[in-house]
C-alpha cells in the first residue's frame, strides 16, 4: 500500500509546488513588505520644484494618500509617468512624490524638474531624497514604489513596479474606497 | 564484506552541521569609539570586522544574490554606509540587523534568524538528513536478510 501510495503523495506535492512556483504571473521579485500595517516612515526633505520650501507627510495626516518613489534615471518611472498623471487628474488622493537620487548629487534634482515640466506633473508635491535616506526608510530597493498610506497614517498596500491604469483600479481604488477618501 | 552501520556518518554529518550553525549565531557588541574618515571609511579596525561580517549577512535586494559587501548597486552602497554610520554610532548588530529588517523585511538577511516562520529552512536539511538515513537504515536492513548469492 505504502509503496504506491508514497510516490503518488509525493508526485501531488510536487505539483502543486511547482503550480506555485513556476507561475508566470508571479513575480520573483517583488517581495512582502514588513511596512504594511505599520505608520508610514516620516520624512521632511526640499521641494524638488523649489529647493527653499519643505516636503512633510507630518502635513498629510488624517489624508489617506500616495507616496510614490521614482527617479529620472529609472526606465520603468517614464513607462508609468502617463497612468500617474491620468490617475492624478481623478483627484482621488494627493500623489507625493520622492526624487530619489541614486548618485547622491544635486543634477537629478534638476533632471527631475526638467522631467516634471516637460512631461507634466502628477505629484501634489515632490520631495528631493537626495541622499537616498528615506528610500532606505521606505524600504524600496526597485523603483518605482508606489505606496498607500491610510488617515491614520498607516501604510495599507506596496506596489513594486509601474503603476497602471489596471493596477490602480484592481489594487487601489477599493482600498482607498474602503479607508475613506483622502480628497486631493 | 562489511554492513557498517549506516547512521555514524549521519551522525558525524549532523553534528559539524550544528557546530557550523552555532558558529554563525555568535554575535559580540561592544562600544565603538572612533568614526569614519573622509572616504567615508571606518577608521576602528575592529569596527571594520563587524562592518565586514554585517555587509556580507544582508542581501543586496537590488540584485538578490549578493551581499551588500559583493555589490556594486547604488542601493547597496547606500546600505554600508548605513551599517558603517550605525557601527560608529555604538549601535549592536542585532540592532543593525533589526533596523534592515523592520524595512526590508527578513529576505534581506542571508541566514534569517531561527523563528516560527523561518523553522520549515532552518528544519529542512536535517529532516531530510534524517529522511536519507531512514531509507539507507532500511535497504541496507533489507539487503543483509537477502542470501548472498542470488
């Protein structure tokens, strides 16, 4: 009996391992993040837009809202810059924006600029992380990152990878539906 | 012809394996006193050991197969320079390594800490270790009641 029944268990288990594991549709890399549920990492950095004024989400609480991490050195950004800006134009919840200089140096603060100027602005407000320090907070290690942070300040979903219409539909306008509109 | 018990070399396996797991659980925190120079570098030797061990337990997420010590991603420069910082700080490493944690979650560390999660990696090898022997226990078993020409 065992001796049928053992390699039989054995063929099932590796089938659904490999249902699992082998699925196209699920992506390697995108890993679980230890920030859901927790309150969202503060930062206080200059305005890409006007380096003299202060980007704060301290400002952004009892607002559900986006905080999305992008740079002009990231090829996926540009791909997902057109459904930011159409999702941005909804003005469901305010998108916040964090430039994030992977050279540590001032040119991607202009480049950003430029960037926001030629192909429009979707952000509310654009923060220069200039020395990659709230990207560390954040957690990412790909971007773009978008996440979603509740009216108490939580962060409720991570996307790792370009935002798109689809996404934001599936992903994020039940969730934000059901921790209460932000008002952007 | 000899039937040596197969289960000592097992047994022999499994304790160097112990042994090697200890190994890696032995941390040392102690206070540092010097900071980093102008390349950003730590000055303290001793820090720079405990910078090294460090680097080489946290994965690199932008590259996934490397230590932030192997890499050459921005994000794992980023992340020794946070090590280094934290080091001259005083910081322990437990406190280095639950800082990478609370952000990256335990992928970013190499050999993640034994815990109810992570029991099934830590459990596998020697389940399967025990698995081998059991199968190799009964066809041996098995063979020695066979006569010995067939």
């Amino acid at each position: 009996m065992w001796k049928f029944l053992l390699p039989f268990a054995a063929f099932v288990a590796l089938v659904v391992l490999f249902a699992f594991g082998l699925n196209p549709k699920r992506d390697i890399h995108a890993l679980p993040s230890p920030l859901i549920g927790k309150p969202a990492p503060e930062f206080a950095l200059p305005d890409v837009l006007d380096a003299s004024r202060t980007v704060s989400n301290a400002t952004l609480k009892g607002q559900v809202y986006l905080v999305n991490v992008w740079g002009t050195w990231c090829v996926e950004c540009r791909v997902e810059h057109e459904a930011l800006l159409a999702i941005s134009q909804q003005h469901v919840v305010p998108i916040i924006g964090i430039d994030w200089s992977v050279d540590h140096g001032m040119g991607e603060s202009d480049k950003a600029k430029q960037w926001l100027e030629r192909l429009g602005n979707p952000y509310s407000q654009v923060a220069f992380d200039k020395e990659g320090r709230t990207a560390i907070d954040f957690g990412v290690y790909a971007a773009p990152e978008t996440f979603l942070v509740d009216r108490q300040g939580n962060v409720i979903f991570k996307l790792i990878s370009g935002m798109t219409q689809e996404v934001w539909e599936k992903e994020f306008l039940p969730r934000i539906a059901a921790a209460g509109k932000g008002g952007a | 012809m000899s039937r040596g018990s197969p289960r000592l070399p097992a047994l022999a396996l499994a304790a160097a394996l112990a042994a090697a797991l200890a190994g890696i659980g032995i941390a040392c925190a102690e206070p540092p006193a010097a900071g980093l120079d102008a390349q950003g570098q730590l000055q303290n030797p001793e820090l720079q050991v405990r910078f090294e061990r460090i680097a080489k337990e946290l994965r690199c997420l932008q590259c996934q197969n490397e230590s932030i010590a192997d890499s050459n991603a921005d994000l794992a420069r980023d992340l020794r320079r946070q090590v280094r910082e934290m080091l001259v700080a005083g910081k322990s490493d437990d406190a280095i390594f639950s800082f990478m944690t609370d952000r990256y979650g335990e992928f970013v560390r190499f050999a993640p800490p034994l815990s109810p999660k992570t029991a099934l990696i830590w459990g596998a090898p020697f389940f399967m270790l025990l698995l081998g022997g059991a199968v190799i226990y009964r066809v041996v078993r098995q063979r020695s009641r066979m006569p010995l020409d067939e």
